[in-house]
C-alpha cells in the first residue's frame, strides 16, 4: 500500500493470481508504515498453520517429565540440600 502501482515490480493481479496457483493462499495487503492489514495477516498466518499443524501425524512420545511441577530441591548422598 506504500507504493505507488506503477512503481511496484509485481501488480496485485500478478500476486492474487500467484496465490490462487499456489494452493490459493489469501491475499492480503499490509502496510506497516500505515499499520494497516498487519494484526489480519499475522491472524491468517497462525490461523493456516494451525490447520496445518493439526493434520500432521506425529509419533507417540510414551511418558513425559512435567518439570514445572518438580522439587528443584534434592538432598544428595552428604545429606545436604543442593539445588538441582
């Protein structure tokens, strides 16, 4: 949006034809200068590789170690208390 269309090296037909070839990916315009359009393609952005995300098969990890909820205390073998 902060160039001019005679100025810019690709047009927006150019760049919408491109996504649509490509999977049809969303088009969206942004203008950080201008703020415009940025909190919409970040949103699409996550929002697509959430969809993404959620149709990968991932391995089985088996047990898991919840470290927030662990002592960071322990006593070693000379009795005394020592961190981690």
């Amino acid at each position: 949006m902060d160039i001019d269309s005679e100025k810019r090296k690709i047009s927006i037909e150019q760049a919408k034809d491109w996504c649509a070839q490509n999977g049809n990916l969303p088009y969206i315009e942004t203008s950080a200068k201008m703020a415009t359009n940025v909190d919409s393609a970040f949103q699409t952005a996550v929002e697509r590789w959430a969809k993404l995300d959620s149709k990968l098969d991932r391995p089985y990890r088996g047990q898991t170690v919840d470290l927030s909820s662990q002592n960071t205390t322990q006593q070693n073998t000379h009795g005394s208390n020592s961190c981690c």
